[in-house]
C-alpha cells in the first residue's frame, strides 16, 4: 500500500473540513459552520509548510484565519480587528508578489486600471450605506484587496484567479455590511469563494524556497522557483608558448 505524502493527507483533510463547513452553512447549522471555519486556514499552511512553500505564504494564510476566528465573535470594533488581520495578510501576499517582478506592458497597465476603476465602483456605490464609522476603514481595506488583486496576475493564472475571487468574496461580505439584497445562504457563498480564492492562491505560491547558490545571479521570477540561474564563466585560453604556467595565485 503507497503512504500518502502529508501535503496530499492535508489537502485531503482540509477539503473535508471545507465540504463540511459549507454544508452547514447551506443546511443553516451555525454550530458546526462556527467549530469548523477555524481549522480550514491552519490546514492550508500546514499544507504549504509541508511543500516547503514560502513563509510569507504561511503566514498570509495564519492572518487569514484571524480574520475567520474574529469575523464570527460580532460588533464593529471586532469586525476591524478582523478585517486589519485580513489587511496584514493582504500585505504578506503583496511581498510575495514582489519577487515576481514589475508587470509591464500594456496589458499589465489595462488590467490594473479595470481593476482600479471596480475599486473606485464599489466604494462609491457602497458609501452612502455604510456606517460612519466604517466608510474610511471599508474603503483603504478595499483598496489594499484590489492591489493584493492586481499584483496575483503577476504569479500566474491560479494565483490570478484566487486574487479576483477573494475581491468577489469580500464585496459579497461588504454588501451585506451595506445591506444590500442577499442571496439565499449569502455566507455559503462567500465562504465558497474565499475558500476557492485562498486555495488557488496557496496552490499558485506553494513553490520550495532555497536561497540561490553563492556567486549565482538570480534571474526573473519567484525566490526559490525553477527558473534558470546566469553565471559569468572565464574560459582561459591556456598558457601562452614561453611563459610559465601558473599553478596558483600565488605562483604567478
């Protein structure tokens, strides 16, 4: 019988806690959505922990469940702190994305300017229905989403696409802050999309860091990625007929 890696048994696991919590939160059992949303972050970075993933990743998901844990206890002053854990996060993913190295061209600046313009969208259309007290707050976490958004393109398709559904998933959570119309089971759905958003995410980072070799240069991309190393070689031509051949630094 082949053992199963301990990345596989936690990704096992952390799907079945995943399945089971939106099953509660479908079938409105609030007990066991509560006991299980918890554990479902921890599982991923265990998982990235044991595909010797970066520790900004790690971390970034351990903030996530911050967010999850203080989310559930209720009342403003607590949604901040949930939502600053969140931010820290974002700030983590934001780091990572940074070894990618700047996007440029026109479709890196198209893309960050539809990205800019929902932003802009979103925040003026959720204001006037916010409280006072979080319009400011909503409206730098938001921005500080749609950048950790924008910069995911930069890792890749799946890093890309958990970037845009973890923006989707925190607009569903502003809109019933603002009290839009909600859809039936709104927290089946904000969950499923911010846990496919945070999986995508640690599946398109989950790359092993190892410092490059000494000497070596580092070319585009990732710390730590396959990705191919230049190295500055000297060929000597040998030695020349009628001098002395150096065996050393010394002996020259």
């Amino acid at each position: 019988m082949r053992r199963l890696h301990p990345h596989r048994a936690l990704l096992i696991a952390f799907a079945a806690v995943a399945v089971v919590h939106l099953c509660a939160l479908a079938a409105g059992v609030p007990a066991v959505a509560q006991a299980t949303k918890p554990v479902l972050m921890p599982l991923l970075a265990a998982r990235v922990v044991a595909l010797g993933g970066p520790r900004l990743l790690v971390a970034a998901l351990l903030f996530g469940c911050g967010g999850d844990t203080l989310l559930q206890i209720g009342g403003d002053t607590v949604f901040l702190l949930g939502m600053g854990s969140f931010a820290v996060g974002h700030v983590c993913y934001l780091a990572l994305f940074a070894r990618y190295g700047a996007a440029g061209g026109a479709r890196a600046y198209g893309l960050a300017g539809a990205y800019g313009v929902a932003w802009l969208g979103v925040v003026l259309v959720l204001w006037p229905d916010l409280e006072t007290g979080l319009r400011v707050p909503v409206a730098c976490y938001s921005l500080l989403l749609t950048a950790m958004a924008c910069g995911a393109t930069r890792a890749g398709p799946q890093a890309g696409a958990g970037g845009a559904l973890f923006l989707l998933s925190d607009t569903l959570i502003a809109g019933g802050i603002a009290d839009w119309p909600q859809a039936p089971a709104p927290q089946f759905w904000i969950m499923l999309t911010y846990l496919a958003a945070q999986y995508l995410l640690a599946q398109g980072l989950s790359r092993p860091e190892a410092p490059a070799p000494a000497g070596e240069t580092e070319g585009a991309g990732p710390r730590g990625a396959a990705r191919p190393l230049l190295r500055t070689v000297r060929i000597s031509p040998g030695p020349r007929p009628g001098r002395r051949r150096c065996r050393s630094r010394r002996s020259c």
